[in-house]
C-alpha cells in the first residue's frame, strides 16, 4: 500500500469522525448546503465541495486512478489543464446553480491566515493543505487554478493557488491542476448611457458602445471597420462622440472586458455585435507598443492565446475609450 492510499484511509477516518456530513458542527464561516454545495457567510460565495470531477460523497472521495495522466476530465482523473477547466465548470451540473472558474481574488477567500493553519497531530503526521479548511474542503489537493491568465506570450501562463504552501503562482496553462468552482453569479459594472457610449463604474473609464465602422445605434448595426493600427489610432483620436476626447485604449484596459465564461467572451449585452469570429481576423487594436509591432486582442471564448502582437500594417479592430 502506497502513501497516497495510507493518507487517504486515515483522512476518510478523521473526517468520518470529526465532521460527518455537518460542517456547520465546528466553528465556521461556511454552511454545508446538503447539496455538493458549500456557502461561506462572510462573503456570500457558494462553492462546490469537493474538487470538480471527484465523487459528491461525504469525503469527496478520489473517482481516478492515481498516477494515471490525461489533459481532460473524465471518470478516472479529476486534473485538468486551464482550457478545460472553464469547460468543466461551465459543464458543471451541481446544486440547480450555474459555475465558472473562480477569479485569484474569489479564490483566494478560501485561503487560511498563518495562524488559522492546521496544527493538529494528523496535520504534521500526513501531508494535509495548511491553507485551506479541510474540515469544510475535504480532500483537497495542492494545486487550484483561477480564471487569470498572465500576457507571457512566448510561454502562455495563467494564475492558480497553492494551498499547500498558501502561494499565488503561475503556470504553463498545458500543466494539469485541479478546479474548484464558484457560483456563476450575472454582475455588471456597466451602464449604457444611451449616447453611443458606455460608462464602466469599476475601472472609471466611458467605452465606445460599438465598434468603429458600426452605427451608434442601440444594437450597433452595421460591420466593423477593419484597420492597420496607425489608422486605428487616428480613428480614436478623430473620433466624434458625447463630447469626449478618445484614444486607443491599452491592454490592460481592453482586457477588462473580457468575460471568459460568455461567447463569445464579451457582454455583447452591453457591447452588441462585437467581432469575435475567429483568431486570425476578429481582434481589437491597444496602445501596447513592442518592437514595432502593436498588441491586440481576442474575444472568442476557446482562442488559446487572448493578446498578440501583430504587425502594425496588419488588420484589426477598434473600440475606443476615454476616462472619466
């Protein structure tokens, strides 16, 4: 009998014995909902309770064979690399709730301070996560991806959690970890001016409703403008529009408004008819600059790669911005 099936043997035990199926017999912050579903009261954030792809039973137990490796869910492996994670949430039938992949931000809420860490005998006896409750989380693994990816070109990247070590890090995005999912819960920080423009309260920025080329019109009729990216740029500076002064907007800004959950991956409630019908011709123009070449953006929702740089004189789209 090997490590992994020692640990396991003693922490269905010890979770048999000191949590049942009642999280809320212990001190907590979370309501175990009966349902494969866990909510934590302080923030409000419904979780899955067990790692996605394992067995909703009382101690989430492992539905795959140690060791073997594949790069999709199935019955046998509950690890997946980044791309397939947002389809295992988005697949996710779980408590009558819809799912996505958790942001740093929202999964970092599942992270125990130093001192709330873990000291008990069975902790420093067998390797446990520290950093997450695991009374409330049982068989957690080491290793949880979020939605976040890093603009690492060369090498694509994106962010996940250690909970073993309590550390925010980045991974190639091909590398296979496990998922956890929160409540896909419809906000908004937007809010349509009813001018052509639309206000995003979050990031104090005013956006072109539609695309350059299209009617300012409420359903931006009409086809986008293609451009190199020097007359992209003019088009923005140029750009009559509510009385504001616009410009290119930068990648950061740009990449705000994408929704990785939605396809494409964009509010096209808030931003309708937006270009987004493949990689090779349907990607937005930013202020980012390198090497003489101008960085732009894709909105399709499967699309490996969200930022490229491209050559200037090639194609592109464009929607503008202006600040507050």
């Amino acid at each position: 009998m090997n490590l992994k099936a020692i640990i396991y043997i003693v922490s269905l035990y010890y979770f048999s014995c000191a949590v049942g199926d009642n999280v809320d017999s212990i001190k907590t912050n979370f309501i175990n909902n009966g349902n494969g579903t866990v909510t934590d009261k302080k923030t409000g954030y419904t979780w899955t309770r067990c790692s996605i792809n394992s067995t909703n039973d009382v101690e989430c137990s492992d539905n795959f064979s140690y060791g073997m490796l594949s790069s999709s869910p199935n019955t046998e492996r509950r690890r997946y690399n980044w791309n397939d994670s947002f389809k295992g949430c988005k697949q996710l039938s779980l408590g009558g709730k819809k799912w996505k992949l958790p942001t740093v931000a929202e999964l970092s809420t599942l992270l125990k301070e130093n001192n709330e860490k873990d000291k008990s005998l069975l902790s420093s006896i067998f390797i446990q996560n520290e950093f997450i409750d695991n009374k409330v989380f049982p068989n957690s693994e080491f290793s949880y991806w979020t939605n976040e990816e890093k603009n690492n070109y060369s090498s694509p990247l994106a962010t996940y959690i250690n909970f073993y070590k309590g550390e925010i890090r980045d991974g190639e995005k091909n590398s296979l970890k496990d998922v956890r999912c929160i409540e896909k819960i419809r906000t908004t920080n937007f809010n349509d001016n009813n001018n052509g423009t639309v206000t995003d309260r979050l990031n104090e920025l005013i956006w072109q409703k539609c695309t350059i080329g299209q009617n300012n019109d409420s359903t931006c009729t009409g086809n986008g403008k293609s451009y190199g990216w020097k007359d992209a740029n003019n088009a923005c500076n140029t750009l009559k529009l509510a009385g504001r002064k616009w410009r290119l907007p930068t990648s950061k800004e740009l990449t705000s408004l994408l929704d990785k959950e939605l396809d494409p991956a964009i509010d096209l409630t808030i931003f309708p008819n937006t270009e987004a019908e493949s990689e090779d011709y349907s990607s937005y123009w930013t202020s980012d600059l390198k090497d003489n070449k101008a960085l732009s953006i894709y909105f399709g929702i499967y699309i490996r790669v969200r930022g490229k740089f491209k050559e200037k004189d090639e194609d592109g789209y464009t929607r503008c911005v202006s600040g507050l």
